[in-house]
C-alpha cells in the first residue's frame, strides 16, 4: 500500500497520515490475532508480546489527545465524565490530583497513548475521578499494571485510601467489574473502597519502563 501510494496511482486527495497509520495498525493487529491462535495458553501469548507501557504524570504535549479520549470513550470508561482541553490542564496544574497516561508498544509496533486515569487526593484518602482505556488494548493486562503504578504513587503520597465508582451507562457494562477486579470491595451499590496496606500487586505482564 505505502509503495502504491507512492506512485500517485490513484486519487489521493483526501489520504492523510491518519490513514497511513490506521492501515500500518491493522496490519500489526492481524499478526497480534494470528499468534494468538498459534498459542492456546493466555499467559504464553501475553509474555511473547513482549508490551511494554510508558505510565507518567500528564503532560502538555498528551492534553489533547487525553481530552479527547474522556470524550470519546464510551466502552471503557469508568464514569464517563467528559473533560475540555482547558479543564485537563486545570488538573495537570492541580497538586491535589494524581493524574497517569499510558503509552504502550509490543514487539509487532506501538499502539501510542491508550489510557488514562484521573484521581482526586483529599488528606489521606483519594477518590478516582476517571478511568478511560481504548478498547484495543483490551484483555492485555493495561488496567493490572497501571492499577499497580497508581496505589504505589498514591502510598508515596502517604494515601491510606483509595474509593472509586462506578456509573453504569447504556455501553459501559465493560467495566461494571472493573474495580473488583482490581482488589477493591464493593461498600454500597457502585461504590468501592480500598485500604491501600490490603492491596496485594496484579499480576502483570508488561514491562514499565523508566522515564
């Protein structure tokens, strides 16, 4: 495909570089998908991928593309609040927050800035504001690993308690279970509640790499 575009073959005008990578993507998912069914255990198949994520506090150069998944994501969302640029930046700013994204690659290529958690920090308890993940990184591990990145950062911080909720719509049933998942105890209907001294790490298999 890169080769025939290349010789002007067909027209072209409305071809961008969006297309160029979304076709570059589907490539490397089709390889993702066909050793997935060379491989019959989960965890073999999750260990070949050999992923690896960049987890960091947001920065201004991921605002955008941050904000824009609060407001586009629907499946994988935990609240499904929907954030403005400037509000982003807002938190960014705010020390009384705890914010991540999550950049991942594995060794068929780079799947670029995925997910994205937002916590609000009041004394020693914290609460989770957003959750939002992109579907295509789904059944990989992400909210495991990055779970463990964000009770590590919040005991630095001296947090003693983590409390989380879930807001049910018409298309995130996905994570009705999310925070069950993630070692946290269901106190009251959509409310979860986490003694941070009780959290055993997930089990992961992807590699955080230092920034």
């Amino acid at each position: 495909l890169p080769f025939l575009i290349s010789q002007n073959l067909f027209v072209t005008a409305s071809y961008t570089e969006n297309d160029t990578s979304r076709t570059k993507q589907y490539q490397e998912e089709a390889k993702r998908v066909e050793l997935s069914q060379s491989i019959t255990n989960m965890d073999d198949y999750l260990k070949s991928l050999n992923m690896k994520v960049k987890m960091k506090p947001f920065q201004e150069i991921d605002i955008e593309r941050i904000a824009q998944l609060t407001q586009r994501s629907n499946q994988f969302n935990l609240r499904t609040i929907r954030y403005t640029t400037n509000e982003i930046i807002e938190m960014q700013k705010d020390p009384t927050y705890l914010t991540a994204s999550v950049e991942m690659e594995d060794k068929f290529g780079t799947y670029g800035l995925i997910s994205a958690v937002i916590i609000k920090i009041a004394g020693k308890k914290a609460y989770i504001d957003t959750w939002i993940m992109s579907c295509r990184v789904l059944k990989r591990g992400v909210e495991a690993t990055l779970m463990n990145y964000v009770v590590a950062q919040l005991m630095n911080l001296n947090v003693t308690q983590l409390n989380g909720e879930y807001i049910p719509t018409v298309k995130n049933e996905l994570v009705r279970n999310l925070l069950t998942n993630l070692g946290m105890s269901l106190e009251s209907p959509n409310k979860y509640q986490l003694p941070l001294k009780q959290f055993e790490p997930l089990l992961s298999f992807i590699e955080i790499e230092k920034i």
